[in-house]
C-alpha cells in the first residue's frame, strides 16, 4: 500500500476544500474514533459467530469495507499531521509485542491475554 | 507499506500464542475502539493549538506513535479475518468522498460539512 | 439518584482546581468517549458468558464500578454544561423507542433489530 | 432520577421484546462506546467556543439531548445487569477523586492534570 500517495490525495483533498483548519491532531483523533465505533456497531448484538459468518452477508460487508477505509483515511491523516511513519511505528510495535507476550507465557495464560493485551 | 506481510506476522504471533480464539471480528472491532479512544485520551483536555504543538514534546510523541500503531494493527487484522483489501476500500472511498463533497460546495459551507463528514 | 446534587459537587470540584477551563462540552464527550472505551476494555476478549460471570469476579467488579462512575460522572458534567435534565431526556427516549420498536414487529425479528438500535 | 424505575421500565422494554439474549454485558459496553462516540460527532468539528455555542442551536440540542439519554440508557441497562448501584459508585469515586488531585496540587499543575484525569 502507498501510505505516501494516500496522504497525499487526502492533504490534496483537505487543501482545496479548505479544511486544513478543521483537521488539527485532535479533531482528527476524534473522527477516528467515532468510524471506529461505526465498525463496533455492525457488530455489537451479533454472536462471535455470526460475527465471523458477516463475510458472506454483501450488504454488511460494504459497509464493513466503507468503515475500514474511514479509519484508515483518518488514521493516515492523523499520522501524516504528526510526522508518523505508520509502517515503521507498527513494525517497532509488533516486536514489543513478542518481548511483551512470549510464546510460552501467554499460550497458556488466557487470563494474563485478557488483564493486558 | 507491505501490508500483506505486517498481517502475515501478526496471524502467525497470534496462531503461536492460539489467540485466534479471542480474535473474531467482533473482539477485534472492539480492540480497535479500544485503542482509538486512547488516542483521544492524549488529546482530551488539549487545546488544538497544544494539540498541534505534541510534534515537539518526545514523550508525547513516543506515546502517539505506539497508539497509532494499535489502531494499524488491530485494524489489519480485523480486515485480515473479514477478507477486505485496506487500499483498495481506501481509494474506493476517496472517489465516492470527491462525489459527495465537491469542491466548490464543500469550501464555503463549512455547516454541511460539520453536520456530514 | 440525586444527580443535581451530584452536579453541584462536581461542578465545585471543577472550580476549585480551576478545571471548567478544560470542561467544554467538546472536551467532555472526549473524556466520556474514553471512559466508555474503559468498560469495552474489561469485555473485549470475554466470550458472552465470561462477560455475566464477571459479576462473581471481585477484581473485575471493582474495575467496571470505577468505570461506570467514570461514565456518568462525564454524563453528568457534559448534561449540566448543556443545560440538559438527563431525567427528562431518558423518559421521553424510552416513549419514542416504545413507538420506533413496536412488541409485535421486534420480538420476531433480530435482523431488524441488528439493523437499528 | 429515580433510577431502578428506569432501569425496571427497560428490563420490562426488553423482555417484551426478547432482547436479553442480546443484552450481555459485553454487548451492552458496546452499545455504550457507540452511543458515547455519537455524542463525539456532534462536537468533533467544532472549536471549544463553538462547542460552548450549541446551546443555542435548538437542532443540535435535540440530537445531544437524545445522545445523552441513549448514554444513560445503556450505562443504566449495564449497572442492572452487573449488579452496580450508579449513585454509590458515583459518590465513591468523587471521594476518590478528591484523595487523588488535592486541590493544592491540582490548580497549578495542567501538566499533571493532562497525564492523569
């Protein structure tokens, strides 16, 4: 995925509609967080399973597809703002992770995965 | 960003730790708004002139950086498990947003875009 | 409840550390919004079941008590500095919802409810 | 507020209409961090005066005022279902509180607020 090239088209998108003056870190972090619970809501009184069988449901699965995007869009947005590389950021994140829950420790230990994770 | 490979290491990180139990799209929609609200913790009580102003405070930064890689990633594999392909929903979305908000109509009627974003 | 009590003790706790700087409405539903990201924190990894037995866990219990306070506490703050008798507001919610979710049309059907509630 | 009636009033609202099985207290904090996150929309375009403003703006106080109460309704659905009295745990917590930021401490220290509220 170019992050690059996305960023570019929203900061490009955000210029000519002037909305650089709305799109301050916090702003930004609040829009993020009201798609994510746009994506909490497709499932909120779905069963885990009914929650796995949406893939083969069209119509929820635009809508799933559209949310992910909005988070993603501000998410980018919110990084570019800030000077984040997401990439690296996640990858440094990925291995804290396995420093923080190793193997051996966290496969049997459910109740550690859910004080923490 | 090789988005493909980062959700590869993190089903097998799950897969190692048998985590994918708990990683239904349900849980992993939940995980999300979890951390997105994080993020907005760091903004809360900021105005958005400090918001703007965290770029120069490290440990500010240092704390942004890991919250916007827990978005990515729980992000990633919630579209992991549904089957969705982020950058191609993202670019869908940026042309239907270029629709819905066109220029002209979208510069000077900053109401329409606070009552729709 | 007393919640004009309980408003009238916040709102000196507010003043007295000179916090109604930081109190905007807009800054309330933040912080509410993490609070709220809190209580989903304490579930997210929980099957259904593991979420009602939660009531028989001391440690939990004592965590999702402190966040429900969190919860209203901001509920409270934001519906005075709104103007707004949460009373009021709830009763006449419950009257439009007995007329938006008919018994006969929601008892048989999930899907409408899984749609909009 | 008289909140067991409320709380007796939606027990009775949703056995009517076979809605407990969706009511586990994990789907509930869902229901809430949605809610909660619509309530962020209202005010996440907004500056801080702004925010202050909409008191005035009779459509925008309708939409808050029925946000606040789907809040309270789904935080007063939780507290039943886990057993919590809201007014205890509120009045606890403001005890808490106080222990926590001294007024001493509190009033000249932003910084310290910003990290912990």
């Amino acid at each position: 995925m170019n992050v690059e090239d996305i960023q570019s088209r929203l900061a490009v998108f955000a210029r000519e509609r002037t909305w650089d003056q709305f799109h301050t870190p916090k702003n930004l972090s609040m829009a993020l967080a009201a798609e994510a619970a746009e994506l909490l809501e497709i499932f909120q009184w779905l069963s885990d399973d009914q929650s796995k069988a949406i893939v083969g449901n069209e119509e929820e699965m635009v809508l799933g597809r559209e949310e992910i995007a909005d988070v993603f869009i501000y998410l980018a947005r919110l990084a570019d703002k800030l000077g984040v590389d997401i990439e690296s950021a996640v990858l440094d994140k990925i291995e804290q992770n396995a420093k923080k829950y190793p193997v051996e420790l966290a496969r049997d230990n459910a109740t550690k995965y859910n004080k923490r994770c």
